[in-house]
C-alpha cells in the first residue's frame, strides 16, 4: 500500500488541498446565504446549480483535458474556482451567485477528471484498487476537515471566502513543483442513459437517488441546523460527522454487500433510512447532539452507499467491455439527481419549515423502497458467487479506469522518442517506418510491443507485411505481436492466419491461440481459418490443436461473468469449431471428438452430438451390407472411451447419442449397466 501510494504524494496533496477549498465553500455558501435572509428556495435553486455545472464538466472533461493538458487545465480550474468564490465576496446578486455555483461545479467536475486521469495513469492493475480507495480517504478527509474551518471567522465577513480562493489558488503549487508529468487521456464511450436504465434499471435508479437525496442533506442540513441554533462548533462536528459518515460506512457496508444479496441490502438500508429520517430531528430538537452526531453519520453513510451499490448492481448486468461506459452513465444519473433534490428539499422548507429537509427525504425515500420491492419481484439476483464485488467508490471519483473490475489498459509506460518517430513516418512513408522499426527492435527487443502497437494502427500497412517485418528480429515475441496485430486490425485476421498456417509449425498453435484471444466469440472465425489450411498430411498438428484450442476455451470461459457469458457463448463457439474440424478431417474422427471433449467438458454432448451425426452421414455414403455394423460399432467404442475417461460425462453423452441415433439406444444402455449406472440407463429414451 505505501509503495503504492508514495510516489503520488505530490497528486494527493493537491487533491486535498482543493478538496478542502471545495468543501469549505460547501458549507459557506448556504450559511451566508442563510445569514442574508435569502428565502429557503432561491437558495436551493442557487445550490442546485452547482450540480447543472458538475454535469456539464463531467461531460466534457474529456474533451477539455484532451485540448488543454493535464497540468495547464488544473492551473486552470483552480484559478477558476478561486475567482468564482472571490467573486462571489464582492456581490450579494444572487444571480452572480448562481452564475458562479455554475462555473465551480463545471471547474470541480474537470479537476476530479484531472486528478483521476493521472491516478489511472500511474496505477497498475494490482494496485488501482488500493488506490482508488486511498483516493476516497483524501476527499472525504478534506472535506471533512474544512468545515471546521469556519471557526476561523463568522460567515458574514470576506475572510472565508479569501481563504477559499487561497486553497483553490496554491492547490496547484505540489504538481508545478513536482516531477509528475501529464498523461494521455483514455478514451471510452459511454452507454447512453436508456440504455443504463434498461440494462439495470435499479442501478440507474439508485444512483439517481443517491443525488437526490444526498445532495439534499448536505447542501441544506446547515440551514435546517442554524434554524434550531447549532452554530460554530456544534454545527462543524454536525457537518463533519455527515461527510465523514459517507466514507467509514462503506466499510461495513462493503463486507455485508459481498455476503448477502446486494437486494436485500438496498433494501433494509433504505428502510433504515427512513427510520432515521424521522427518528434524527426529535433527537436534534431534544438537543441530544451526540445520538444525533452519529445518526447523521450513520443517515449519509448510507445515502452515498446507494452509489456504489448501483454500480455493482448494474455491473452484475453489463458486459466486462461496458462497464467504463456504464459508470459513466450513472455518475450523470447521480448528477441529474443532485439537480433536483437541494431545490426539492428547499421548497418543502419554506413551506414546511425547518424539518421540511427530512420530510423531503422521506418522501423521496419512500418510493425507493417500493421499486427496490419491486424490482425483487419482476427479477431475480444473481448467486451470491455471481455478483461483482463492492469497490469503495463515490462521486468524486470521475475516471471509471480506476475501478478494479473494469478491463485494465496499461498505459503508465511512455513510448520513446525513436517509437514516435516511427509513428510520425508511418504517416508519410510506410516503408521507410518499418525499416526504421526493424532497426529498432533489433537494437532495443524491449520495444517491440510499443512498435507493432503504433504500426498496427496505420490502416496503410498490412499487419501480416509488419509481423514478416518484426518477427525476424523478436522470434520469442510472435504470439504476443500476432495479438497486439490482430486486436488493431481484426478485419484482416483471415489473411493474416492463412500467412501463420504457411510459416513454422513449431510455434504455430501458440500464435493461434494469441489470435483467438484478440478476437470476440473466443476466436472462432480464426481457428476455423486454420483449421481450412491444415493439410490432409497433418492429422497430428490438427489434434493437438483441437486439444488446445478447447482448453482455452474451457480456461477462459470459467473466468469469465455471466454477463459476459451471455454475449460471448463458448458453447456456441465450440459447436461451430469443431463441426469445421469434423467436415476438414479425413481420419481421427473419434480421436478428435475425444479431444475436445476430454479438453472442454461442458462442451461433451455438443462435440458428441457432432460425432454421431458425420458418422451417420458416413454410413450413408457406405456400402449397404456395412451400414449398420460400423455405425454400431463406432457408437460403441465411442462410449466405452467415455465411461473409461470421462464418467461423469457419461450419462449426458449417452442421451445425446441415444437422441441423435436412437435405434442404438439399447447398446449405449448396456454400456452404462455395466459401470454400474442402472439408474441413469433407466432414464434414457429407449424406442
């Protein structure tokens, strides 16, 4: 953990520097405006804005930091805030206030982008985790701290709103001075918000009510607090207690969300939720400040809980490939949320008075709890062992790369000057790049997966014409440049493995494999290329890819969601393979079968399926007297090799021989009756 975390000190301190600038100005502004006697609703409108501005940022961060830079767009962002919050000490208009919410919260959206896309850039796949969760401490421990700072001076001089702008300024000072450079920015898409909420419609909706209902509590429990007369101290510990809430009851919240259904969760905090949306404002008014201290806690712990619980319950959903684009799609959920909910609550207050905040919350909490029913109802969750884990995570977190269950793209090493240069020349002379690239893999092996990736993504040259080119060099890199090529270039996979199948066969399943891996449906397509370009002459090379092939497969698909599984059906894929092999094979038919089947277990009764019925189109190619006694025959020995080597098979098998050939059903029974499986022999359908 410190390994991982040291080296990104001068980032962290940053970040908590601006995070506690950020969170000063969170309590400041609803206390001044409190204190100008500016009616409950134009300040929830003017709160609310802040959340319009955050999702404007949010969505053009991208864009913003692409353009900018990394470094220049922070310096940017932090003078930003800062004039936004010094402006805001000179004029009580409130429509310059509005104004300004709306540029600080599009300036905070941007700079957590900021701070994120470096910590995704820094991190590895084994410690991003770790550091995401470090991340969350920083913010949440800033915040936290900053809402004692207005025991430094009353809200009603400049001087708090000075030393915000001081924060916001010097905030950049630890990244100018320090030796971190800016890094690239990731590109993904994300899903739009239809397509979120009808993938995993109680995750969208989750998220959705995390903003409402936090962004109500937190944004106006200072003015519900200075109604009743909990001022200066009372109110930092009160403030602080529900900002610190948020991040420590992650922690039981997590270990329960992995061992109990993630439903059933959401659904007993909720209701606990409501139970202390009405419980907290009898024991703040009966001034019991400590059970309300906790309380509150307890109430917005469980609130921002809701947002990492929509994102596990809509990752359990998603493909491995849509996550980034999902979370993407939920922090505007929870964005959106945020819009609505301070000016909601705002309303009820200057109508309902006071304890109007809770009553909001409780009317939002209410129709929660229904669709969390409901949603129980109409379907069902997944097995405990099926559901994504819960990650520490929260709004103020915009990079979803960061997120260990998303897919991990290394991008922490940077290419060197001569790999850009072979870049640059592959724009105007494509030749003369791969001679430059030849040069450099024979001088520098260590470059080559940086090569054949920047070669592989100029549509001018063949990725089999940069393999022939690079291989030469880095023999032992084959496989992992044969998936670099493919992964770039998939729509030139065919060509490509025709030119392997030519090559040496001493590495040849290897990069096969690699190939199949780049590819979607477990490389099918591939395979069944060169499955085509196999030889009569070379039955061996073709089994033993047949066994590799299909333990791959196997490997892969027991590592693999069901989310996953869904779109990329292995079982369909093996079908398809082995059905090519069949029809491409002129011997060794059974010893294949037993192969892939020996190989991939799950895919028995397919691969059995496909035997039976190319040996019953042999048969009727047979002579007539040799029909029925070789059909028999093979479907006898083909079972007596199942219930030797794979008995626990052997039933299923049998049922599919005895479907496709079930004038042989009484063989396939006798077999079974003599391993001792009378039971499962009674069971087959005899005709």
């Amino acid at each position: 953990m410190v390994n991982s975390i040291k080296p990104l000190m001068q980032l962290f301190l940053s970040c908590f520097i601006f995070m506690a600038g950020n969170g000063l100005v969170s309590l400041l502004i609803p206390m001044r405006l409190s204190l100008e006697e500016v009616s409950t609703d134009k300040i929830g409108l003017i709160l609310s804005v802040y959340a319009i501005g955050y999702l404007i940022g949010a969505n053009y961060s991208k864009q913003f930091i692409h353009k900018v830079g990394h470094i220049r767009t922070f310096a940017f962002c932090g003078s930003l805030t800062s004039f936004a919050i010094l402006v805001c000490a000179l004029s009580m208009d409130l429509w310059i206030w509005a104004a300004m919410r709306l540029l600080m919260g599009f300036a905070v959206a941007i700079t957590i982008a900021t701070f994120d896309g470096w910590l995704s850039q820094t991190t590895s796949q084994n410690n991003r985790g770790q550091v995401l969760a470090f991340n969350q401490i920083v913010v949440f421990s800033a915040i936290s701290i900053s809402q004692f700072f207005i025991l430094l001076s009353p809200p009603s001089s400049t001087t708090l709103f000075i030393l915000a702008g001081i924060l916001f300024s010097i905030s950049i000072s630890p990244l100018v001075v320090g030796k971190l450079h800016g890094p690239t920015m990731d590109d993904f898409e994300s899903l739009s918000l239809r397509k979120t909420f009808s993938i995993s419609p109680l995750g969208a909706v989750c998220c959705m009510s995390c903003g409402l209902l936090y962004a109500a509590l937190i944004n106006l429990l200072p003015i519900y607090a200075g109604a009743y007369g909990v001022v200066d101290l009372e109110l930092s510990i009160l403030m602080a207690s529900a900002v610190a809430g948020a991040v420590i009851m992650q922690l039981p919240i997590g270990f329960l969300s992995d061992r109990y259904d993630r439903r059933r969760l959401i659904f007993s905090m909720v209701t606990i939720m409501i139970g202390l949306s009405i419980i907290f404002p009898l024991y703040f008014q009966s001034d019991l400040l400590t059970s309300a201290y906790i309380m509150i806690g307890v109430m917005s712990g469980l609130v921002l809980c809701l947002y990492p619980l929509g994102i596990s319950e809509t990752f359990d959903k998603v493909t491995q490939n849509q996550m980034v684009g999902a979370m993407s799609s939920l922090l505007s959920f929870y964005a959106i949320g945020s819009i609505f909910g301070p000016y909601a609550a705002s309303l009820m207050m200057k109508y309902a008075g006071p304890q109007g905040l809770f009553i909001t919350l409780c009317l939002l909490e209410i129709p929660l709890l229904c669709f969390v029913v409901y949603r129980m109802k109409v379907r069902e969750s997944l097995p405990l062992n099926q559901q994504e884990s819960f990650v520490m995570s929260s709004p103020n977190s915009m990079v979803p790369h960061l997120d260990p269950r998303t897919v991990y793209e290394d991008s922490s090493s940077e290419a060197s000057p001569m790999v850009d240069s072979v870049a640059q020349l592959a724009l105007e002379t494509p030749q003369a790049a791969v001679e430059l690239a030849q040069m450099i893999v024979k001088s520098d092996p260590d470059q080559t997966h940086a090569i054949a990736s920047v070669l592989s993504e100029q549509a001018n040259i063949g990725i089999t014409y940069i393999y022939k080119s690079i291989i030469e060099y880095a023999p032992k890199l084959s496989a992992d440049i044969a998936d670099i090529l493919v992964s770039a270039q998939p729509e030139q996979m065919e060509q490509f493995v025709e030119y392997i199948m030519q090559g040496d066969a001493s590495n040849r399943n290897a990069i096969l494999l690699a190939i199949a891996r780049a590819l979607p449906n477990f490389g099918s397509a591939a395979i069944q290329t060169a499955v085509d370009n196999i030889g009569d002459d070379q039955s061996e090379e073709l089994l033993e890819l047949t066994e590799e092939y299909f333990q791959q497969i196997h490997k892969e698909s027991s590592l693999m969601r069901p989310a996953d599984l869904a779109v990329e059906d292995p079982q369909q894929a093996a079908a398809e393979v082995f059905n090519c092999i069949i029809e491409s094979a002129t011997e060794q038919h059974d010893e294949l079968a037993h192969k892939a089947s020996e190989a991939m277990p799950e895919a028995s009764c397919i691969v059995a399926e496909t035997y039976i019925n190319n040996l019953k189109d042999q048969q009727d190619e047979a002579p007539q007297g040799q029909q029925q006694l070789g059909l028999s025959e093979a479907i006898a020995n083909y079972m007596e090799y199942v219930v030797e080597n794979q008995p626990e098979q052997a039933t299923d098998i049998a049922a599919t021989i005895v479907e496709q050939a079930p004038e042989y059903a009484s063989e396939v029974v006798e077999i079974l009756q003599s391993i001792g499986e009378i039971e499962a022999s009674s069971q087959l359908p005899l005709t």
